[in-house]
C-alpha cells in the first residue's frame, strides 16, 4: 500500500488509494489467500475507508501481495475501449482493467461484460452501450453504485435498483437498444473451487 512517500496513517485516503488496495485483494483472492466471503467483506470495508490506517488494515496480514505492483498505476485511468460484435460477439471477463470510458456495440451480435472480477482504475466509469437487433449483458458485482440512463426502442434496456457501497466506483451506463436488448443485472462473485 505504501508509495515510498512518508505519510501518517490518520491521514485522509483518496479514491486512487482505495482502489489500489481494492487491486491488492483482487490478487490475494485469485492467489487463494481470501475465500469468496471474506474477499467482499474487505472490499466493502476497502471502499467505505477513510484514512490510509482502514486501508493498511485491510491488507497487512497479506504476505507478499504490498510488493504486487498493480498493471496500471493509481491515477492513470486504462485507455477509452471499444468492444464491437457485428455478426459475431464479444466477451470481457476475468481480471481486466476497466477504463473511465468504455463503448460497446452489438449489431446483429451479442456481447458480455463481466465486472465482477474486474479492476476499476478510474472512481468514476461511463458505458456506452448499443444493441441494434443484438444483445449485450452487463454484469456487476453487489458493491458498485450504478446509474442507467439508457432506453429501448422496441427492445429492452435494462434499469437496475439499489445502492451500492459507499465509496465504491460509480458505473453510469448510457446508450440505446433498438430491436435488441442491454441486460444489466447485479451478480455475486463465484466462490472459488
């Protein structure tokens, strides 16, 4: 967790912190070191922290994982995506980094989006999404806070309820289906075998 740079553990952590400890637990879960259960109670706990003494909590019984460097540094959102599926389709699952802008597009196709084991490098997250006579589904793991603002034109865009975490990374999902469908629905990670 620590950048080299001296710093008091009371001190006020920023939302690039929390997602670097966020990393950090994605890693010791896919390492084995965190069953399913606990792995989302640190995550909740990751994103509601306040000071970098919450966060230090939350990853120091976890040889090993400080020195795991994450594939893009706090603060440099993963480049603008575009998923295409015309006449074909498209899958983004696993451990990925998600961008601050992602466009997904599905004509005559179909497509998923799975967030659930996905890495936020950005607190704030926009998708474009647009079916035309094709379907997309978004997955999204219990702790985000989404927004949808998207409409279906003799099809279905999806709108889904409730809170997530505070804290947690904000997905705004914006876009349109015309004979087509955007599925987005609040799935729970799987525990691992």
């Amino acid at each position: 967790m620590s950048n080299g740079a001296s710093r008091s553990g009371s001190m006020r952590a920023a939302d690039t912190d929390r997602i670097a400890v966020v990393q950090l637990l994605t890693d010791a879960a896919a390492q084995g070191r965190l069953e399913m259960r606990e792995f989302e109670d640190r995550l909740k706990k990751a994103y509601a922290a306040q000071t970098f003494d919450e966060l230090d909590r939350l990853s120091s019984d976890l040889p090993g994982i400080a020195t795991t460097a994450p594939s893009i540094a706090p603060g440099q959102p993963a480049p603008s995506t575009l998923l295409l599926a015309i006449m074909s389709g498209f899958e983004r699952r696993g451990r990925w980094n998600v961008p601050k802008r992602l466009t997904s597009v599905a004509l005559f196709g179909g497509g998923v989006i799975d967030l659930r084991y996905a890495d936020f490098t950005a607190a704030d997250v926009e998708i474009h999404s647009y079916s035309i006579f094709g379907g997309q589904t978004i997955l999204l793991p219990p702790e985000l806070n989404v927004a949808v603002r998207g409409v279906g034109v003799m099809g279905a865009f999806d709108h889904v309820g409730g809170e997530g975490c505070p804290g947690a990374p904000h997905v705004t999902i914006r876009g349109f289906s015309l004979l087509g469908s955007v599925g987005i629905k609040r799935k729970k990670r799987k525990a691992q075998q």
